[in-house]
C-alpha cells in the first residue's frame, strides 16, 4: 500500500515535470533574439546594472569616459620614476632593433625607407596614449608590408608611378584605420576571430616564406624583380636573374651580418642576461656595414645601398588622401583585409602577453585605439602600424613596465630622424634584407603546426590551405581558401548526421553512447537514440530519419527475443530545427505507428520544444509523449515483467 | 559512521565514474570516420549482418538482385484481374489528363507538341519496370519544362536554330538522366536535401507565377515574346504587344475554357465520385476547341492553332546527342540542374503518397529508375520526365493499384500518337494555355508559406529568396539564393555564441535553463553555464568565453554575499572543438585562476573529451575537474554549510 502511494508520488512528479516542459514560457521570438543581439553587439555590456549602482556627477562620468578612451589619464597618475627607469631603458633596446627593421620593413612595403622611421614615430604616440596593453610594440611590420605591397601594386606600379602608389598607400592606410575604429565602435570585434588559430598559424608561415623570398632581390644585388609574391613567379625571377646579373659581394656581405645576427640571438638565448645583444645587433650591423661601404667605396662595385633618405620631421600627408579617385574601392578593399590582418597579429600579440602578466585586454578597445592611430598615421605619412610580435617580445624582455616605453623608442626614432637620416646614405640593402630575414623564423611555427595536425586533421587542412594559397597563388587567396574551408568545415560538423545508441551508465541517471561506456545498460524492448547534430534541418533530417529506422532494424536483428517496443529519442543536442526536419520527423513517427513502436522525446531544448509546438507536431505525437530527461521516458515505458524475462534469457 | 561509509561509497562511485570518463577508448579517428561513411553512403545497409543470414544459392541471390533492380518481377506475380480493372480506369484517367498536359509542356519547353507526347510514352514504361511507387504518374512537367527551356535558350535561340536546340535538350536530358543514375548508385541521395522544404515551397510558387505569365503568350495571341522569364522582362513584353497586336478572340475562348475547367474542377472537389470529371475535362476543353475551330475557320481570324503536328511512333535521337559539341558542358550543367529539381518534385510526391498508403519508398533506388528512364527516354526523342504532382493525385483519386495504371496510360498515349494527331491541327493554342493554367495553382502553396512564416522565420526568408529569386531575375538565380542563404542559416545558428545559467529541477538531478524551468534553482557558491552551441570553433569560442565572464560578473554582483567559487561548464552540447577553441578554454582557465574561481567540466562528448586530451588541456586543468555529469560535479564542490547560511540569509 505504502508502495503504491509511492509509486503514485513518482508519476505525479513525472506527470507535473512534463507539464513544466510543455507549458515553458515562450523563449524570445526571433525578433527580439535579433535586437538584443544587435544591441548586445553594440553597447557595452553591463549596462542593465548600472542604475542600481550610486549615481555620478557629469563631471565624474565625463573624466571616467576619458579615462575609457584614453587609459593614459588611468594609470599615469601612479606613474613613478623607477619605473621610467625601466621604460626608458626598454624603449631605447626597442629603438635599436626598431630602426633597421622600419626601414627593411619600408623596403618591403615598396616604399622609400623614411616612411618606415615614420610609422614608428605617429602611431606609437597614438597608442601610448589610447592602448591599454603594456608590452606591446606599435610600428611597421613584416607580414602588413608585405601585403600592402602585393595588394596595392597590382592596381598602381610603384616603379611607374611611385607618387600614386605613395597615395594609394596612405588611402588604403587611413581606411585600414577606418575600419579598424568602426569594428571597436560597434563592438564587431567577432570579425577578427574569423581568421582561425589554424589560418594564423599556416598564413605566418606562408608569408614568412614569401617574404623571406622577396628579400632575395636585396640580397643578391638583382635590379629586375617580380611583383608577383608566389613563390614560382619569385623563383622563375631569381633564376632569370642569376644568369644574367648579379652581384656576389652583395650575397656575401648579407650573409656574414646574418650570421653574426643569428649567432647574437643563439647567445641572447643561452644567457637571458644578454637578451640586449640580439635586439641591438641589427643596429650593430647596419653600423658596421654602412661604415665599410663608405670607407671601401664598396657602391662602386655592385654594392646596392639605400640611397636617396629624406630626414626630418613626418610630413603632412593630408593632401595626398585620395577619396574621389578610380582606385578608391580598391582601397577600402585592401584597408578591410589589412585591418582585419593587422589587428589579428596585434591582439594574438597583446593578448598572449597580457595573460603573461594576468591582465585582461579589452579587444573591442584595443581596435578603436589602433584605429585612431592609424587614421592620424595615415595624416601624417604613415602607413599601417600594428603590434610587432618579435619586437614586443623583446620590449617584455627588456623589462617594460607601461607604454612609455613606446614613446620613448618613438622619440629616438624622431631624433634619429633629425639627425642621422644622412649616415644612412651607404647603408647597404643586403643588410636591410638579412635583417628582416633574421626576423622571418619567429613566423614559422612547425610546432604548433603539429599539434594542430594531432588534435584535429581538419583544422590542419584549414593551415595548409592558408600555407599553400599564401605560397602558391597570393597572400589574399591564401586567407580566402582558409576561410571558406573554415566555414565548410562548420557547416559540416553541423549537418554530420550523427546518433548513438544510449545505456543507463550504472550508479546515475546518466545515459550515455554505449560504446564509449561500455559499462552503461541499454533498457530492454526500449531503444534510446541521441541526435549528435547540433542543427536539425534539411541537410540531415532525412539521413537521420534512415539512420535511426536502421539502427532499430540492426537492434530486432541482433535481439530477436525482446523486440522494440518504444523508441525514446533524446534530443537534447538539438539546438535548432527547421521545417523540413520537423516534416522528417513526422515521417519517422507515421513510419513507427506503421510498425507498432512508440516514439517518446526527451530533453527537447527551448526553442525546439516552441517550434514543435508551434507546428502542432507536439499535438500529433501526443503531449505526454515529451519527457524533461530521458530518465523520465524510460520510467514511463519500461516494463519490469519483461525485463525479468529478458534478464533470464541472457 | 554508517554515513561516512556510505558516503565513501558515493565518493568512490564519483571518482570510478570520472576515471570511466577520462579512459574511455579512443574514438573512430579522423580517416576511419571519412571512410566508413564513404563506405556508408556508397554501400548499401546492413552488409554487417548479412554473414548471419542462411546463405542463398547463386540463382537466388541473382534473382534477388534483379528484383531489386525491377521491382515488377516481386508484385508482377500477385497482379490480379481485379486490381488490372482498377489500373486500367486509373490510367485512361490519367491518359485524358495527360495528352493535353503534354502538349502544352511542350510548348512550354519550346518543342514542337509530339515531343511532350513522346514524354509520355517512354518514360512511363521504363519506370513501370524499375520503380517501386505505386501511384507516381511519370511523364512532363511544368517546372522542369520551365526549367529546361529557360536555362537551353541561353546556349541556343530555339526561334533561330530549331535543331540544335532541340539536339542540346536530349543531351541535357541524358545528362540528367546520368546524374539521377550516378545519385541512385552512389547513394547521394542526401543532395536533393539541399534543397529544402521553404525552397521548394518558395521555388515552387516562383515558378508557377513564371508559368502563368508565360502563358500570356498563348492566351492573348502574341507572336513576339521575351526570352527571359522574369516577371519585368515579360510584362513589358506583354504590354508592349497589347499596344501593337494581339488577338482579343484568343482571350476568349482561352478564358472560357479555362472557367469550364475550373468549374469542372470545383464540382470534382464538392462530390469526390466526380473526380474523374476535373480530369477528363482538358481533354473535353480540347475536342471541343478544335471543333469549334475547325467548323468555323476561327484559325483565319486570328485564333493561333498548333498547326506542324508529327504523328507516330517515338522516333530514335541516338544521332542527336551531342557529346563533341562546344555546348557539352553547358548541357552538363543544364543536366545536374535538371536532375535535382526532376528528382526532388518526384521524391516529394511519391514520398507523400507511400506515406498515405503505409509503404517505404527507398530514395536511392527511386533515383536509379528514374535515371535510366531519362537516359533512355533521351534516345527515344523524350526529353526530362519526373512524376507530375497533378497526374499522381489523378491516379490515385482514380484508385491505381499498381505502377501498371502508368503502362496503360503510355500505351493510350502512343495509339493516340498512330492515330489521332492528324486531328490535333486545328487545336488554338489558348486551350493549352488555358490547360497549364489549370495546372498552376496546385503549385501555389500560401498556407504552408504561412506555417514556415510562424514556426521558423528564417525559414520563410529562404522561401521568399527563393521565392522572389525565380520571379526578379532567373530560375536558377532563385535555387542558387535560397541554398545559399539555408546555408548561412546553418553556419549562423551552429556558432551563435549561446550560454545558459543552468539549476536543478526539482525532484531530479536533471540541471535545466533557469529562465526556461523557473522552478529550478541555482546552486550557492557556484555557477552552472551550458553552453549551446554544437561546435566550439575559432568563429564563437571567444565570444563564448567573454559572454561566461559577463554572467560570473552578474552573478557576484546579483548576489554579492555567496560569491562564485567553482564554475561548472556542461559542455554536453558541445559537439566538435578546434584548437582555435581549446585557445579560448585556456584563456579562460588562466583568467579564473587569476580570479581565485575553479574550473570544473561536465558531459564532455566522446570527442571533445579525445581532443581535450590530445592537447594536454585535461593535465592543465586538472583531471579530477572533469564530470560525467552535472550532478557528480555539483557533488563535489558543493559546500553544505555554506548552502546553509545562504538559505539562512534568504
């Protein structure tokens, strides 16, 4: 008696927690689920909460939105001298390693090489006062400058029209910075995740081979280049060139300054203490080697040195600015793929040091601070600046504590440019080239390309579609391939009709895949089918349909004793369903009726659950055909007699 | 004491439990699963078990195959008399309904009028043989004629050169009939799913209003038309020609007859005996229009008659396949377009009609018959043929018992062709407008526009894209919108960055969304998120680990006395993971850490746990953090005393 009060307490839990399920209130309907997204999106979160915090005068308000946009005016109250003391020696290691490589970096950007020493002054000081990482370090880098380039020359040739490409240049820089500060506006921040770690991974190594590729030019002495960037056109090039002309003592001298580069960073590794002995070799080398060729007229014998060098402050560039010219489509074109390319470096860069150092950096900020800095830049004759990854491990090393470290380097940069710009003259571009090849390997990352390739083979292929594309075709095909086979791949992980057959895992409530647990039971006469596809549509309704008919024929073949008599269906991983997949389960539940087997649903989520109900499908099965967990299904439909029965045939 | 040691037991159960988790054997790896589902798709089912079945001599197993392969030889030996009586009326029926349909989907797919007669000879019988639905009338329609002409008169004008149009119909016909075979073999069936439920509705009303408009043409008279199929294109044309010529009488007597069938229709609706009188009544419409006309000479006064009318047996065109031609891979093309949407209306319809009549028809094999019906159909002087919707809902009204009905009717269609053409030369060209008209609102399907409007609002974009796709700009602009946007809708819905705060419901250890299920309750001190997205990729990990600190932030500044010590992630939802995600996981590992907050995992997937392992983020986390389920995780940190003065401070 007691027993059957019991057993009427459970059904009534069970009766009144299927009431809970079908008589859930309405999820959000589909346009509200877009306004709070497109709000979500837009206005900074927190936001519902700030009524019951105390309110601020306008004043207060107005100084802590400047301190938003400016974080400067945060952390510079507390600004001390000891850690200037370690800012300033950051800055000037920075400086060292800084100016050689703006100017090879200038060099691969098709542009004379004061634009590089430029693009480490502006921005720099822009972001010192907007950013809010500490370590990173702001300036031209490899892989923007090799892209501007490829990109940009296919619309103007630098060696034709060298003032037009100047102009599209700055163009393609201030919409860079453009897009970049819309994306941190509007908190569209999501954008720059849709280059994978894997396409980062595989585009860093291609353009690290192509641009390595480029700096043959230089280092062999050859006048007549490519302006392709594959590597056939440049190989086809440097073969073409080597039987003609070329100069040996160019490829000599590059060589030995590479070596000693990499023999310094081969120390700088063994002794952490040293770490300043790889950032200022590079300057070392260009010292060393613009004093030989001056002293041993080397120029006069094949030797290519920089040459024309205009000193002096940045110029106004405002003037050049073309936005009613033909290209300026092109421009935005290229301005929206290199701020897309530069934050992802910029923020992959940030990031991995500010987690170093246990501080979170607010991407969305980040943008809008590199936005502005490349909008001014862009003003002031430069072109895209973003955070350099080997320079901002060098800064780290060189124990930076904020970002005045940036504006120290940026001053030296600018006294430099007022003073020394002259002594460059005979700075030969071998040096140049095996200076930004010694900052080429830190691209490569073979490693992380394996671990890729262990933990998911798809994700692999996304690395070297983005390799391949990059190395054979053009930088921007590269990031295309790798993102369409990103979105394949989304598309087909969603759509894999995928399902297991479940067992009550022993000691729980828990049903699970009865293969990965060997341990769980299945339920006799009950077969339980999880859906594993996270979308039930068009693309896999009907193959899970037959799946699931095929796994309840492989089921009465195997146990021809106990036949099926109800199929619970848990479709707890079902987060979205579409009309054609709500007409494929009706077929799948006339097909049952046909056989004489029931068909229960378990675990349904929200919106499905308002979907089925809203397409009377709920009304068709039958509302007590719908359980909250498949716990509660089993209980309903599991006859103890027959498993007696069944326990004895085994 | 009893207690502890029962409580050991618990404790014991839990860590067996998540050791069960942590070395479960490795799932399928990454080769094994592309093979065995190439093996899946391309084999048929349950080959596993076939060893366990008594083994079948050579001849019966060839037998076996070839009734696989013609279904006729299995129910051919139980046709009967009385079921041929029925077959018989069904298919006359079906014969007066489909000589004028015929006729006019010729003229529609710009072919003289005996090619649709031929239509429906050939391709019925090959089906009879090969098919296994029992209702499905084979033979032209009005989508796929539509289709084909408008995507063939791209390639070849058919007003300026008749025969090599008509050469690149075959070879598109063939072609379609190869692809629908290579689809049956290969088993790729799954293709007709791309095009969705809301495409085919939507597409499905495009084309009937194209149609109609098409059919202007015939009904007013007009001799110059568009080739385009636009609704701009032809209603320019149509008033362009009402302005110079047309012919009012056309008008008239296309229109009388157009309301004598819908009348007919109308009756046969009200009185279901009369279902025979709606379909007899386009042929009634016809003999008596050619009367009309040939009694009173109306073909003199403007009245455009069908006039060229070859009679006979279907002629071969082996010699007028063209696979040499400059056009072959325009016809390929044509051919694959031609075959998804041939099939796709013929799966609908005999799906639907199995469904009524309780029986399963196998997609692929369905595929297969059509396939080899089209190739041979494209010898014999047919072109496309599918099962019609109209003519299937005929027979089966008609009460057609087998495939025989279909036999019947193409023989009634070819003595009509030896014998009764002659008199088809008098026939206006308005009643086989006014026929296909008839024809286009069963094509028109508003209410179940409706339904996809209120049960998935994305859905509905796809209908109205295909929808407005067919009707603005072409018929393959249209299918090429709606697969395209149903494919965005499923890379947006798989990675929306979706999160829910997870309590228990009462009376189970089930953990369900709090808003949804308001009678569940949180757990003190921790903080249970599910995140529902099915796959954790590059394109939402970040945004999902920024919107799980946003409601830890919530959640401590909601209830600021039990802060949040212990967050539990339920990734069971979470289907596939990229190193791109496992990135963000371990972002967010560090930032809890740095806050002081643990970390804790539940009903990881078989293969997100295998991926987890592989990238060594189980170690970092810790392997004591990962659940089976929820349940076992909240076992483990929660703290009784705690819970007890936060029910307290309640």
């Amino acid at each position: 008696m007691a027993q059957e009060q019991q057993l009427e307490v459970v059904n009534n839990g069970r009766t009144e927690r299927t009431g809970w399920l079908l008589n859930s209130p309405d999820p959000p309907g589909f346009f509200h689920e877009i306004f709070s997204s497109i709000r979500r999106t837009i206005l900074p979160h927190g936001t519902k909460n700030h009524s019951s915090l105390p309110k601020k005068s306008s004043a207060s308000k107005a100084f802590s939105f400047l301190q938003g946009l400016f974080p400067i005016l945060e952390w510079g109250r507390n600004y001390r001298a000891t850690k200037f003391k370690r800012d300033l020696m950051a800055g000037l290691t920075l400086a060292s390693l800084c100016i050689p490589q703006s100017i090879g970096y200038a060099n691969l950007a098709k542009l004379d090489p004061q634009y590089g020493l430029y693009t480490s002054v502006v921005p720099p000081f822009i972001y010192a006062f907007m950013g809010s990482s500490r370590e990173i370090a702001i300036g031209p880098v490899a892989v923007v400058s090799l892209l501007l380039s490829s990109l940009i020359q296919k619309v103007v040739d630098p060696a034709v029209d060298p003032v037009g490409y100047r102009r599209l240049v700055f163009t393609a820089t201030f919409f860079t910075g453009a897009f970049q500060a819309v994306f941190g506006l509007f908190r569209l921040g999501f954008l720059v995740d849709f280059l994978s770690h894997a396409t980062v991974v595989g585009f860093m190594g291609g353009a690290a081979i192509v641009i390595g590729l480029q700096q043959l030019k230089g280092l062999l002495g050859i006048s007549h280049f490519t302006t392709k960037t594959d590597v056939i056109s440049v190989l086809k090039a440097v073969f073409n060139s080597l039987r003609h002309q070329w100069y040996p003592l160019n490829f000599v001298l590059g060589c030995s300054f590479l070596i000693f580069i990499l023999i310094t960073r081969f120390i700088g590794r063994r002794n952490r203490k040293l770490f300043w002995l790889p950032a200022i070799a590079p300057l070392v080398s260009v010292i060393l080697s613009t004093l030989f060729v001056y002293l041993t007229k080397a120029d006069k014998h094949g030797i290519n040195i920089v040459k024309h060098f205009k000193g002096g402050l940045n110029p106004s560039s405002v003037h050049e600015l073309q936005f009613n010219s033909t290209h300026v489509a092109e421009a935005a074109k290229i301005g929206i793929i290199c701020a897309v390319i530069a934050l992802t470096e910029a923020i992959a860069v940030g990031r991995s040091f500010a987690s170093v150092k246990g501080y979170h950096l607010d991407g969305n900020k980040e943008m809008v601070a590199m936005g502005f800095m490349n909008i001014i830049g862009s003003l002031t004759s430069c072109y895209v600046a973003t955070g350099s990854f080997s320079r901002t491990a060098v800064n780290f090393s060189a124990g930076c504590e904020t970002v005045v470290s940036n504006i120290v380097m940026a001053t030296t940069v600018l006294v430099s440019l007022l003073l020394f710009t002259k002594l460059l003259y005979y700075t030969p571009l071998a040096i140049l080239a095996s200076i930004i090849l010694s900052a080429l390997p830190g691209l490569i990352d073979i490693n992380e390309a394996y671990n890729i390739w262990k933990v998911d083979k798809l994700d692999f292929i996304v690395c070297v579609g983005a390799f391949l594309g990059v190395l054979f075709r053009s930088v921007e095909t590269g990031l295309l391939v790798a993102v369409v086979i990103s979105f394949v791949k989304v598309i087909v992980s969603s759509i894999r009709p995928s399902t297991e057959v479940l067992g009550r895992v022993p000691g729980t409530s828990t049903f699970s895949n009865v293969i990965q647990y060997p341990m769980a039971t299945k339920i006799p006469g009950l077969l339980i089918i999880r859906i594993n596809s996270g979308s039930l549509c068009f693309a896999n309704a009907n193959s899970i349909r037959e799946r699931i008919l095929r796994l309840l024929g492989d089921e009465n073949e195997e146990n021809s004793k106990d036949n099926i008599r109800v199929l619970v269906l848990d479709i707890s991983n079902v987060m979205g369903i579409d009309t054609s997949a709500i007409i494929a389960l009706e077929e799948l539940h006339r097909e049952l009726v046909s056989r004489g087997i029931e068909l229960a649903f378990a675990s349904p989520k929200w919106q499905v659950m308002s979907k089925l109900k809203l397409a009377k499908f709920v009304d068709k099965v039958g509302r007590g055909r719908f359980f909250l967990n498949v716990e509660d299904a089993v209980d309903v439909f599991f006859d103890p007699n027959m498993s007696a029965s069944a326990v004895h045939n085994c």
